[in-house]
C-alpha cells in the first residue's frame, strides 16, 4: 500500500532538479500538489534584442582580468596631428633587464598550458594576484602599471633609471610571436617630468614609427575637464634594432619620450585607437534599440568562437513589396576585424556602418539596391584577450579560409558558408574585408586579377581608382596591388575571388597618416578613419553607374600604359597585352607563414594521442595472457568475498 508523506515528498520535489535530466520543466501549483509544464522558450541566442541581452565577453579560464570598467570617450583634435620629425639625436637604449633594473610590472603567463581549453565570463576565477612589485625602496614613486583588460597587451615593465622603463609586450595567446599592438594603463605620474618608455621585444624589421608615427595618450583628466580623448604623444621617438634575440631572429626596440599633462593622472598608452568587443556590443544595442534603424538592419548571431564569444552579422536592406523584388536585388558583403589588433578597420567599419543606417538620401538608394550582409569583428577572441594577429588557435584566421576544421575556425568557416549561400541565391557585386596596415602609409587594397580572361582585364581595378577620386588626401591607387601570391591563397579575398566574386578585396588602412594632398604628414583620427567608410559607399553607388566605370575602364589604360613605360621602357598598344604584363612588386604584406598549420590544440592532441602499435598478432596475445594471468586470481577472490556478504544479508 502507498502511503503519502508530505514532509517527504517536499524533499523528494525539490530535488526534482537534480534527479531529473531537463531543464525544460517547470512546475505550477495547485494547493499544494505541483502540476508540471514546459519552461517558456528564451530569446533565441541568434537573435541579440533588449529583452535579452548581449553575453558577458569570455576569457580563457587562465586569463586574469580586473574588475575596472575601462571606458574611452570618442574625440578628434579641430586640426590634423602632424607626424613626428626625426633630428637625428635620438638615443637608441639597449635592454638592460631585471636584473639590474626594478621590475615593477609583471604578469604571469597567461598560458598556463600551451594550447586553449575552455572559457568563462570574466577569466580566471582565483583572486586577482598584484601585478605591482612591492620590491621598491626608492624615495620617487613609481608608476603602476596595468593591462590585464580588455584588448590590453604589457607583460612587464621594468624601471631602469629613475623615469625610465623598459617595457616586455605578450605574443599572441599559445604563441611565441607577434608583438606588435600594445595598450596599457599607467598611473602614479608627475607632471612636467620627462618619462621615457622602450619596447624592447618588437619583431617587424621595418615600422611606421620611422616614418614619423607617433603613439597615442589618453588622459582621463584631459576627458574630464577638457572633453579630449586620444592624442598623438611622443618626442625623440626611434625604430631599431637592438642587440637580443628570440628563436635565433633579431628583436627590435620603439622607444620614446613624453610628459604627462596632470599629477597622478590615470593615463593609457596604445599602439592604435583601441576597439574592444564591448565597444562593438554597446554600438549594436543602439542600433537594435533603434526602431527606425531595427527596421531594415536585422542582427544575429553566426556563429560562436572558440571561447564561446558572439560572432555578429548584419542584414541591412530596404524591406522590399514582393518577393521577386527581393530575389532581384544584388549582395554586398563587408567584414572586419579577422587580425585583432587592426583596430583601424573597425573604425572604418563604425563609419560605414553610420552612413550606411543613416537616413541620407544615398544611404536609403543603397539600401533600396542591395543586400548587405555584414560582420563587423570576425576575430572577437583576439580582440578580447589583445592578440595582435591570430585567433586562440595560436593560427592566422586570415590564412585558413579553405579549412574543413569547422570547429577550430568556427569564425570564417561560417563566414565562408554564409557566402556560399548568398552565391547560390544572388550576384554579390562587392567583397571587401576592411584590415590595417603596419608599414605603408594612406589607405589602399588589394584586390585579384585574372590574365586567363582577358575580357576582365582591368575590371578589378575600377573600384579601387574611384575610391582614390572620392577621396584624393587619403586613398592612394598607386599603393594598390593586384596580384595573387601563393603563400595569400587562404585568405579571404583570394578564396572569395575563386568562390566567384570578381570584385573582391580588402581595404587596408594605415596605422599612421596621409602623405597625400592637404593631409600630408600628418595622422588620422578616428573621424578619418570612419570618413573611409562613408567613401565606401559613395563608391558603391559611383560602381553601378555605368558610364563612370566605362570612363574608369579608359583611364585606367592610360595609367597602365604609363606605368609600364616608365618600368619596362616599352609602348603596348592594347588592353589584352597589358593583361599579360606583371609591373607589381610585392604587397608587402605581413607574413603569416610561422602561423599556418593545424590549431595548437590540435597539435598537441595529435602529438599526445599517438600510441605504440604492436607488431604482431603473436604478440599482442602473448600480452593478453599475461594480463589474464595476472588479474584472475584476484578477481577470483573479489567475487568469493561479494557472494558471501550476499549470504549473510539473504538471512538476516
């Protein structure tokens, strides 16, 4: 007979949850008997809305991560910052170390282990240990130094002299190579004293820092009382090599000399224009928030990173009065961000994106023309944890966009399916990833030529020749480059190109300035920056108008000719010969060769996983026999012992 007991049944009710193996049945009441049902759906996590809000970022699990909440008002100077002018007196310092200097910045090694392996809101979830040394007897503060938040990179400061430091930049994540991006805090400042900083482990030979770069300063005093954001800082500033090394490959120093504006100012150093994840999540809960805008910008979700991170995409056209309307109109696809510290490119994605969900006259046309599918930041682990190239493989994403491993490169395999989708339904007039460039100066791209068809010639070279007329003080066309180089087959604009794109590119910005018309010799800002997304789309509309292209078509022939006849010293008279002529010299584009290959991760797998395969079958039995052997007996007892206890429990 069955007997109810209350007190039991509550206990054997609240442990429901554990005992039961959903979590989509909730429970009602009725008195007191529980009448089950299913749990109401959430918002589905493709479709980000302020009912449901954006994740926290995720870190991993080794990453330790302050709790300050780090924010940048957006400012640009009322004039252009002009670049810095070398006199030749430049000191060149060369490392000294710990060990005869104060180390008074040091963060552990963010990889505890050589590879990725999990993730979670907020990294590590031990206290956070000082990163301050406290080894410090001198009657003259130091500064104190931070970097271990978002898009941050300094792993160590060392003092070696009274206001001198002598920094330590981390590679990428499960790396041992580039340094390039840097992005700290530093407070504890006096003002009106001359400080002098030296990156010591810079791995490029060449840098834009010789050719009058300057870094870039952020007072939060200057914000606070001033309304000013990030400014160009830095005197006696030099680029050279210094006398260590790292794998058998020489290092290079960038140092220079600055003065900070207030007494015991929080201050931040950056390489770049910092653009964190958080930025690009706080831009899209405006436009989400935004019904004029919600109404033809539809945001979702296209995949998950490695580290568990939203990876975003855009759908922005004008909402079309029939289906076959829809079916006619042409794609456009943009991304952004795949190398982390090329914050540039997301400036230049911020301003296309602003004119593009505009209410412009030219922004509605776009809209009403085309289709455009959108990703504004394909590498958000890196943008997170501060890597300045890969992702948290340890791999250049941007050389992996014929991978199968849908798991390791979740981010630009769906970008690639994404499409090869939009192929099989539309024309896609217009591919253009949107990167930063560390060594030549202006804005330029890089598109894909085909010599086979000669009916084509030319034609990649029409969009890039009118981006450089819309806007003549920042767009050099003679730093395009059209060749396909071997060692670039992985990227996204050749495997777009080859997926059957004709127009496919990337737009590579600058980390410096002009040296174009008006703007020469001095940087952009981020108003310049966002200025070439808004030229973008003009030079979208100016690309369907067919009589400039076919006007293009004739100048760029012209140049050509001129080109060749200025390099080779010779006359060609048609555009089929000049198909078949190379003039290019290389892109100079960075090399990602140490980054190809199999994800870390899996490297390490397959180095661990491997096991010894016996010889042969005599053996292998041999092997069985002796194990038999050797635990028989004692399974043997081990069930003699449980059918005894058996016995004495059958007659109690």
């Amino acid at each position: 007979m069955y007997f109810y007991n209350k007190a039991c049944y509550d206990v054997n009710f609240f442990s429901l949850d554990k005992v039961l193996r959903t979590r989509q049945l909730v429970f009602d009441f009725d008195g007191e008997r529980p009448i089950p049902r299913l749990r109401e759906p959430l918002d589905l996590f493709t479709i980000p809305s302020t009912s449901c809000p954006f994740q926290g970022v995720r870190w991993p699990i080794e990453c330790e991560v302050i709790r300050d909440k780090i924010q940048h008002i957006e400012w640009d100077p009322s004039e252009p910052e002009p670049f810095y002018q070398p006199t030749g007196d430049e000191q060149a310092p060369m490392p000294v170390g710990g060990v005869r200097g104060n180390t008074v910045y040091r963060i552990d090694p963010a990889t505890k282990s050589s590879y990725f392996t999990y993730s979670r809101v907020g990294g590590s979830r031990g206290p956070i240990k000082s990163a301050t040394s406290c080894a410090n007897h001198q009657e003259e503060p130091t500064l104190a130094f931070e970097s271990r938040f978002e898009s941050g990179n300094l792993r160590k400061a060392v003092q070696v002299g009274q206001y001198d430091y002598e920094l330590t930049l981390r590679t990428d994540l499960y790396t041992t190579k580039h340094t390039q991006w840097f992005y700290f805090r530093v407070r504890n400042m006096r003002a009106g004293v001359t400080y002098r900083f030296t990156i010591i482990n810079l791995m490029k030979a060449s840098s834009l820092y010789s050719a009058g770069m300057r870094p870039l300063l952020y007072s939060e005093h200057a914000a606070w009382l001033k309304g000013e954001g990030w400014q160009r800082t830095g005197a006696n500033i030099r680029y050279y090599r210094n006398n260590t090394e790292q794998d058998g490959k020489a290092l290079y120093s960038l140092t220079w000399t600055l003065e900070f504006p207030f007494d015991g100012d929080t201050c931040y150093l950056a390489h770049c224009y910092p653009y964190t994840y958080s930025n690009l999540q706080h831009y899209l809960r405006e436009i989400i928030s935004d019904p004029v805008r919600a109404a033809y910008c539809k945001l979702r979700v296209l995949c998950r990173s490695l580290a568990g991170n939203a990876v975003y995409v855009l759908t922005v056209t004008a909402p079309s009065s029939s289906l076959a309307e829809r079916k006619a109109k042409r794609a456009v696809v943009v991304t952004a961000r795949v190398h982390p510290g090329e914050t540039n490119s997301s400036w230049m994605m911020q301003g296309f994106l602003e004119f593009l969900l505009s209410d412009l006259p030219d922004a509605r046309l776009l809209r009403e023309i085309f289709i455009f599918k959108i990703i504004p930041m394909l590498n958000p682990d890196g943008v997170v944890v501060g890597n300045y190239r890969c992702s948290l493989t340890g791999r250049d994403l941007n050389r992996n966009y014929r991978s199968l491993l849908h798991d390791s490169f979740p981010c630009i395999w769906y970008t690639r399916n994404m499409v090869k989708r939009l192929l099989a339904e539309r024309e896609v007039v217009v591919y253009c990833d949107f990167h930063g460039h560390s060594r030549k100066n202006n804005v330029f791209m890089y598109g894909c030529s085909d010599r086979k068809d000669a009916s084509q010639c030319l034609q990649e070279r029409v969009f890039p020749l009118m981006m450089s007329k819309n806007s003549t003080a920042k767009f050099s066309f003679r730093s395009c480059k059209f060749k396909m180089h071997k060692s670039k087959e992985g990227t996204g604009r050749i495997v777009m190109w080859r997926l059957g794109i004709r127009n496919s590119y990337t737009m590579e910005s600058t980390f410096g300035g002009s040296t174009l018309g008006d703007r020469k010799g001095t940087h952009f800002s981020t108003r310049d920056l966002k200025s070439m997304g808004y030229c973008f789309c003009d030079t979208l509309l100016d690309f369907c108008d067919p009589d400039p292209t076919k006007h293009c078509l004739e100048e760029l022939g012209l140049l050509l000719r001129q080109e060749v006849r200025r390099k080779l010293g010779r006359e060609v008279d048609s555009l089929e010969d000049l198909c078949h002529i190379d003039i290019e010299s290389s892109t100079s584009g960075s090399n990602s060769t140490e980054s190809d290959g199999l994800p870390v991760h899996l490297l390490n797998a397959t180095n661990q996983g491997k096991k010894k395969h016996l010889r042969s079958r005599k053996e292998r039995n041999r092997l069985r026999q002796e194990r038999v052997q050797s635990t028989g007996p004692k399974i043997i007892q081990r069930n003699i012992k449980h059918l005894v206890d058996l016995t004495k429990y059958a007659f109690l």
